[in-house]
C-alpha cells in the first residue's frame, strides 16, 4: 500500500482547506489492493450505465469508505460536508469516486461478476459446434423417463409393481406368503443324541501306568441323560 506523508503540524480535523482536499484526492485509491476489495464487498455488482439514484448511490459509499480509511491509516479526519462543498465549487472536479467506481466496474467485468444479462437461449445454440445442435434436434431433452406416475393406483396409492403388492396383501391379511418357505415352532430332536455322552473318558498318563480308572463324579449324576419332552 503506498504511504502518504502527512505533517505533524498538520491538524487531526481538516477544514475546507484545497491543499489538504487535494492530498485526499492524490491518494492512489484505485492501486490500493486492499481498499478496493473492502469497496467491492460493501457495493457488489458496479453498473454504471445504471440508474441515477444507484450511481448516487455508489458514490456516497466510496467516498464515506475513503474518508474512513484515510482516518484509519493516516489520522486525519475529513469533514465530509466541507469536501462535497469544495467538490461542488472547484473550478474542475476531479472526479476521484467516479474513476474507483469505474476501475472497480472493470475488474467485476474482467472476473465475470459484472451485471452483464445472461446470453440468450438462441445465442448460446449459436456457439456451439454443428454437430451439437444437430444432435439437439433430434433428441427429445425435455422428455423425462416413465417414473410411474402413469401406473398410480385408482385409490391414490403408491403404484407398487403387482408382485409387490400381492406380498403386501398377504402379510397384512395373514395368508401365506408366495416363495416362503413356513418353519414349525417345534424343535425336532435327532435320535441317538443325548446331553451326556455314552463313551467313558480316556485314561490320563499316569492312570495308564497305575492301571487304574477315574472314578465317576457325584456331579454327573445330576445331568439329564435323557432330553426333556417337548
């Protein structure tokens, strides 16, 4: 940001005095990066060709932005009634909100923000190659696939495929179910299979070199041997 080298003697409220107007103007307001977007987020879309009460507009706000900043980063204070009345009565006006409007306009253009109208259907079909608008012709964009709305129901239902519903209808009334296989609430039981095992336990290493066998324990009695009837 370029600096501006103000006068310690120089007091912190300016009058109508030309110089120090002329100090205002002679800032480089449309090469101060940060001022300009800070401008550019408070006006939005520029359009100078626009209406007089938007122009006005726009020039109350950039030069109330430049006052303000010029009083953050200098220390002095511009009044603004007495700037507007030395803009009005000066021989040429120097026009300095008008150019940071106008460089700002020429930004939004140049990054495609500018308040430019949309091309219209026939000029957008006009920059396209041949073979595009060709192709365009002969297919149908505006037909939408068959969502099933032609197949709703007469009672205002949900159209569901007649597979679909017949399940449905079946669940809700109770009858059985097409392709569903129907499992008893019973347990069949294999024969010959039993809680506790009919073979004796394996000898242990030094059962085998005593000869002797461990004895059965009381605990086993306890088990069913036989599984409780169903």
């Amino acid at each position: 940001m370029a600096s501006l080298n103000v006068d310690e003697g120089e007091v912190a409220a300016i009058g109508p005095g030309s110089t120090f107007f002329k100090k205002f103007d002679d800032y480089p307001w449309t090469r101060d990066r940060a001022f300009l977007q800070g401008l550019v987020a408070m006006l939005g879309p520029v359009k100078t060709n626009g209406n007089a009460a938007d122009k006005e507009r726009a020039l109350g706000i950039t030069l109330q932005a430049r006052i303000w900043w010029y009083q953050s980063h200098f220390g002095v204070s511009i009044d603004r009634a007495a700037y507007e009345a030395y803009e009005l009565f000066k021989a040429s006006s120097s026009g300095t909100d008008a150019a940071i409007i106008a460089k700002i306009e020429d930004i939004q253009q140049r990054m495609g923000q500018g308040g430019a109208p949309p091309p219209s259907p026939a000029q957008a079909m006009g920059n396209l190659p041949a073979w595009q608008t060709q192709a365009f012709q002969k297919v149908d964009l505006g037909k939408k696939a068959d969502d099933g709305v032609s197949g709703s129901r007469p009672d205002g239902g949900a159209p569901y495929p007649a597979h679909f519903q017949a399940i449905i209808e079946a669940v809700t009334t109770g009858k059985p179910v097409p392709g569903v296989r129907e499992i008893p609430n019973t347990v069949v039981r294999q024969e010959g299979v039993y809680p506790v095992g009919k073979m004796k336990p394996p000898l242990k290493p030094w059962e085998k070199a005593k000869g002797v066998t461990t004895p059965v324990k009381p605990r086993q009695n306890v088990i069913d041997q036989e599984f409780p009837p169903v």
